[in-house]
C-alpha cells in the first residue's frame, strides 16, 4: 500500500467549509482510482496536543489530519497524472487554497513496500 498523508491548519471559522470541500475533492480522487480518501479531527484537545505544538497551530485554529490511501507508488502516479486533467479537481483546490495558507500544510508519503 502507498498512502499520503497531510496535516493542515485550519481557521476554526473555516474548518466545515474545509471539511465539506476536502470531501468532495475525495469523490473525485477515488472516482480516478484512488482507494480512500480521509480527512479527521482529533478525538479530543490532548489526542494531537504534540502535533499541535510542533506544527504551531494557533489558538484560533483546527489541526486537521488528511489521508489518500493507493495500491502502490505507482497507481498513486497514476491517480495523480488523472487528477491534474480533472478540472473540478483544480477548482476545488482553489477553493480549498482560500480557507488556509498553503505554505503551512505538512505532507508525506509512506509505503508498505520496500
């Protein structure tokens, strides 16, 4: 398996709008292939309270933990060759590019092969 995952900071006055964008951008990720696609809150204020601190989320922001799971790096290549053809994709992360500042999401990739 291959996923990615994406922590963001997210205005707390923003984060349902974030929430219900980030899942329509999930239909069309998994509409091209991928095999799930998440975005999670923390279970409570101490669940994520080192994250929070390393990532310098403000008091007046939500940490917000997203996860695109695919059979392996190359179908993740693959989804995402499809994707930037997709112009709903784009609009939608244009949209997403409104509610936060992009310079401080925090992404990786992690593969159960080696």
């Amino acid at each position: 398996m291959f996923t990615v995952v994406s922590f963001y900071r997210v205005k707390k006055h923003h984060t349902n709008q974030f929430i219900a964008l980030n899942q329509q951008v999930g239909v069309i990720n998994m509409s091209h292939g991928a095999i799930e696609h998440e975005i999670y809150l923390p279970s409570s204020s101490d669940a994520a309270a080192g994250l929070t601190s390393y990532l310098q989320t403000g008091a007046d922001e939500d940490l917000l933990f997203g996860q695109i799971t695919f059979r392996n790096q190359s179908h993740y290549e693959e989804v995402s060759g499809k994707l930037k053809e997709d112009e709903q994709i784009q609009l939608l992360t244009r949209e997403l590019a409104k509610l936060i500042d992009t310079s401080h999401i925090v992404t990786a990739s992690f593969s159960s092969e080696k």
